[in-house]
C-alpha cells in the first residue's frame, strides 16, 4: 500500500524532554483517499501512531467507549496501513523537525 505523508501539525515538543505531540496528514495513493488526524506522540525514543478516533456512548452500558473513524475491513490491509504510517510518518518527522537520534 502506497501512503503519502502530505505535512505533520506540531502541536506541542520539549526537545530536552525528547517529546513531542502533534498529527499528520496522509493521502492513500491506491485508494485516493485523505485521512487527517492522524495521532503521533514521541517520548524518548518510543513512537505512537495513531487513526483518527471518536469517543461515544456504549447503548447497553452507558460506559465510554473508543472507535475508529477509518478502518478496513481487511485486517492485513490495515496493518500494513498501520505499518507504511510508522515508517514513513517517523521518518519525515525527524526530517522535517529536526530531531537528532
């Protein structure tokens, strides 16, 4: 699966601490299709990325619970989307940030 990381929105970093927090854009070349919000959070040398998500209500228990917005319904395409974010998402931060390893 070919992704595009289309630009990162920084929304917070401590450079001493090694942190950072913000969202990228990604465009789904095979499948012309925008996904915005993607989560991405670094401390130290540990990544997180994240799909967009949205907190509700569950209907029987009233509890909270979290879901995706975007998903395929092939597990394997999903993890190989999950997979292309990692990589390329970690690589053109660095890059565009700066950041030493």
């Amino acid at each position: 699966m070919d992704i595009e990381i289309v630009e990162f929105y920084l929304e917070q970093q401590d450079s001493s601490k090694k942190t950072l927090k913000g969202t990228l854009h990604i465009y789904l070349s095979t499948y012309d299709i925008d996904i915005r919000g993607v989560i991405v959070s670094r401390r130290k040398d540990f990544w997180f990325f994240g799909l967009p998500s949205k907190v509700g209500s569950d209907q029987e228990t009233g509890g909270k619970i979290k879901y995706p917005i975007f998903t395929f319904t092939d597990s394997k395409k999903m993890g190989e989307l999950l997979s292309n974010i990692r990589e390329k998402g970690k690589s053109y931060i660095i890059q565009k940030m700066k950041i030493e390893q």
